[in-house]
C-alpha cells in the first residue's frame, strides 16, 4: 500500500466528522421539542382543572409513539404517525393527567400489548395502583381475528384497558360480577375504541366514595360526549 493510501486510511472523511456534529444538533432539536411539548402539554391541564371540577373516573387512550422519535414514519399502515400526532415517551412522562382527577380515582387506560410495562409505570408515576383488567379482542365483521402487522414477534388481536386506582377508589356496583374480563367487538377505524367500554365502566363505578355520581373525564378525546368532561386537541 502506498504512503497516500495509508494516510487516506487514516484520515477521517469530511461526512464522518460532520456526523456527530450532526447528531448532537438532531438532540438538541429533539430536547427543543420535548420542552416545547412538555410545557404546551402543563399549559392546558392548567386550563382545563382551572375550568372543570376534578374528575374522579379517568378514561384514556394515550397517543403512543412505541419508543420512537415521534417524527419517524415506519412502511406500515396501521404506523399511529400517519393517523394523528404521537407523544414522546418522556413527554407522557412529565403529563401530569392525575392532576386533572380528585384524591380518590380510578383511571382505565388503553394500552398495546407491547407497551403494558411503560403504561404501569406512568400510572404509578400518578399515584395509581393497578386493580384488574378489560380486554377487547378486536374482530371482523365475519368474527375473524382483527390482527394488525406489527414489527413484534405476534400479530396482535387484541388490546388491553387497564383499570387503576388512587386512594379510595370508586365503589364498585352491584352488577360488576356480572361482567366478562373479555369483550369480542368489531374493529372499528383505526385506533377508535368501542364504546360500550364507556358504559361498562360508568356501570362498574357509577358512585364515588361519598355516594356522589362519578364524574368521568376522557382524556386524548376525539369528540365531546354527553355526560363526560373532555380533554384533547380534537375537542
């Protein structure tokens, strides 16, 4: 090898020095982003528990970005980037949603196969201990499993409602026995969660500890609902 090829060899090129310039200026943006989002995010709860008694039936369906740059698209459909904004994981961190709710609560929270551990943790992060679980095995029309691709070992069917407490709770009724931990109901869009999930759960707690009415709040709402307070920005 000659004198010019082993200094080549040695010499780093112009793109691999630019490279990790160019990452430190990507974590800054991304660092930028969370701030931005973060703040935005402690904004509105603020807006929200300023105008709305607090609520003490919390329903979810966080916008999960699955441990991925909210930015970054993947090839499939069912990717929730090309349906609507995700969060960051450290961004539903540092969302306070339990402040939206009174001492004693329970929270139902939608979460993905995948992701049950991550939901566990922000639960507790709001004082929230799990209790039990609904599942709702999707399915088609024909009564066909409803799976969706996914970049994990299995096709999932199915998806998970966790039901949580804090303090109290709420009282549970008297028809609670009577329901199944898992519900078979057509997929709907993508992403959209049946409704009678709703109404199962004002059944299971329709009372708070006091013998008030459960006053429910659906936070990440898609649309406004007739006896709940909404909390989102498609509301």
């Amino acid at each position: 090898m000659s004198k010019k090829s082993k200094s080549s060899a040695r010499t780093p090129t112009a793109s691999a020095k630019r490279a990790p310039l160019k990452e430190k200026t990507m974590e800054r943006r991304r660092t930028k982003a969370l701030v931005e989002r973060v703040l935005a995010n402690q904004d509105a709860l603020s807006q929200h528990r300023r105008r709305h008694e607090l609520a003490n039936l919390l329903y979810m369906d966080p916008p999960w970005s699955y441990g991925r740059d909210p930015e970054e698209v993947s090839g499939f459909s069912a990717d929730p980037r090309k349906h609507y904004p995700v969060m960051f994981d450290d961004e539903l961190r540092l969302f306070n949603f339990g402040d939206l709710a009174t001492r004693d609560a329970v929270c139902a929270m939608w979460v993905p196969n995948s992701l049950i551990p991550f939901a566990l943790e922000l639960l507790k992060r709001q004082g929230f201990e799990y209790k039990t679980k609904l599942t709702w095995h999707k399915v088609f029309e024909s009564g066909a499993n409803a799976a969706c691709p996914t970049l994990g070992p299995v096709l999932p069917s199915s998806e998970d409602l966790i039901i949580a407490s804090r303090g109290a709770g709420l009282k549970i009724s008297q028809e609670a026995q009577k329901l199944t931990s898992v519900m078979s109901v057509v997929r709907g869009a993508h992403s959209a969660k049946p409704a009678i999930f709703r109404d199962m759960l004002l059944n299971l707690f329709p009372r708070a500890p006091n013998g008030e009415a459960t006053r429910p709040l659906e936070i990440f709402a898609r649309q406004k609902l007739k006896g709940w307070q909404c909390f989102g920005n498609e509301v």
